[in-house]
C-alpha cells in the first residue's frame, strides 16, 4: 500500500466509514462520496483504487442499500473490516448538555442511542449521516443543537465532545466490505477465508431447502444468508450468502454444484481473507 491510494467510502469526512477507511489503510487518502452509488461508481470509473463500504450491523442488522447494489455493481469483495461503534455527543464549543434542545444524526445512529434522548427529552432530526450532521452543528453554531456523530467528526468540525458512549450497547459493531475492481486471487492453502455470493433459486417446492442441503452435508458453515426481492417481483428472489470456505475446497466445490442445480444463477462477488475480528469475537452463525 502506498500513500498515493485512494479510497472512497460514502458520507463527509469523520463519518465512520471514513474511519474504518483509515483504519484499514492508514495513510491513503480517503475520498468522500454522497451516496453508495457514487461509492461504487468512484471505484468502478477508475477515480479511486478501493472502496469500504458498511455492509452490516449487529443492532442495525443489514443495509440494504448496499446489498442491492453490490451484485451488479461489476466489483468484487477483497476484504472486510469490523468498527466498533462509538458514538459521542457533539456540540458547538461551549456548550452544555443542559443546553441541548435538539439532535441531529443519521436514523440508525437515533436509534442506538435511545437511552440518552430520552434522558434529555429533547427533540430529535434525521439527517443523511452522522458526520454530515456534526458539520451541520457546527455551522449553524446554536448550543441548542448537537449531533450524535464519532469523536473523529467532532475533531475535525471543530466540536465539543460532551458525552462518549452514548450508544445503548456495548457490542455496536459495524462489518465492512473492501471493494476493489478486480477479484482477489487468493490461494486455497488453508489460510481462513470467506466466500460471498449471490443466487436465484428456482421457483419450485423446496427449492430453497434443497438447494441449501449441500453445504449441510458438505460441512460448510454459512454465515450469513439475506433475501431480498428483485425486479419488482414477488416471486423473483434473490439471496446474499457467505461461508467460511474456498471455492477450491471439495466440500464447498460439491456445494455450490448442487445450488447451482437448484438455482437460475449463482455468482461469486468476493473471495477474501476472513478477518482476525470473526474468531477472536466468536461471530455466530446467522
């Protein structure tokens, strides 16, 4: 990695994927983006080297967002990252939290932090993401009005941090996908990984349960496994899955085989590294 790479997440600066961003490759330039959308169009045109994106929470649980755009975005996973969330509130300097009135955040980060609104009783208002928010404060310069947003957005808005840890529990942890144009060419030498792919089952009786037999008989641990629908069609349905395999392994190889079967499509968007976070934390299975 050089100082020279760029790369894009979606919010301001001193938003949590900024953040994660910058943890994953310190030193690299970090370039915002106003929507997932242009996230990936970034990447996709060539403006950026990488992208982190949020793919899920573990109180928030998937967003949505990214699982629709992600299968025809025409990049690939290389990697993931784990934050822990910390969010903090934040104030025009001066301030007090007997002054706050009103706060403004991004509606998940609200909606983590419900033990502390209600503690103050004030009045609460959505805003596109928690760093945008934090700039939004210190522009209007009430000390009425703070932001639920992380202490990096407050340090670079020049805000008050009154309170950290304001979130309502503990293990407040955002996954991040690491994006890049071309697939990782990763070895199958026993080294853990992970394999995200999409899949269409056909539309016949227990086409899901048989198509999801192999990776039971194999002894291919899944981790997680999202439905969404797709082109407006109540019966055209798309999944989300990962495991804890290499393509290359026989098991998974005779796994995939058989969805393959009982499915329109299946397409692999990411073989990477699984990251130290899933053993040394335990992630259970889905």
């Amino acid at each position: 990695m050089t100082a020279q790479q760029r790369i894009a997440f979606q919010g301001m600066h001193g938003a949590y994927s900024d953040q994660a961003a910058r943890r994953a490759f310190p030193g690299a330039t970090t370039v915002p983006c106003r929507t997932f959308e242009g996230a990936f169009g970034a990447l996709r045109d060539g403006d950026v080297d990488l992208a982190v994106i949020p793919i899920d929470n573990t109180l928030a649980g998937r967003v949505a967002d990214v699982h629709h755009i992600l299968p025809d975005s025409g990049v690939h996973i290389i990697g993931e990252t784990f934050l822990r969330i910390n969010h903090a509130l934040v104030a025009v300097p001066g301030a007090k939290i007997s002054d706050i009135k009103e706060i403004r955040s991004h509606v998940h980060a609200l909606g983590q932090c419900r033990k502390i609104r209600r503690e103050l009783g004030v009045n609460t208002v959505v805003g596109p993401d928690t760093a945008g928010c934090a700039k939004e404060v210190a522009d209007l310069g009430d000390k009425s009005i703070a932001a639920i947003a992380p202490v990096l957005a407050a340090e670079i808005y020049g805000l008050d941090v009154l309170r950290t840890e304001v979130e309502d529990a503990e293990h407040n942890t955002t996954r991040f996908i690491i994006l890049a144009r071309e697939p990782l060419d990763i070895a199958n030498d026993g080294t853990p990984v992970v394999t995200s792919f999409v899949f269409r089952v056909r539309n016949v009786a227990a086409a899901l349960y048989k198509a999801l037999g192999g990776f039971a008989t194999n002894g291919i641990n899944m981790t997680k496994l999202e439905s969404y629908m797709v082109e407006g069609h109540f019966t055209a349905t798309q999944f989300f899955a990962e495991v804890e395999a290499h393509p290359e392994q026989l098991g998974l190889r005779h796994a995939l085989e058989e969805l393959q079967f009982f499915s329109h499509e299946v397409r692999i968007l990411g073989v990477y590294p699984s990251h130290s976070f899933r053993r040394e934390n335990d992630l259970p299975a889905e």
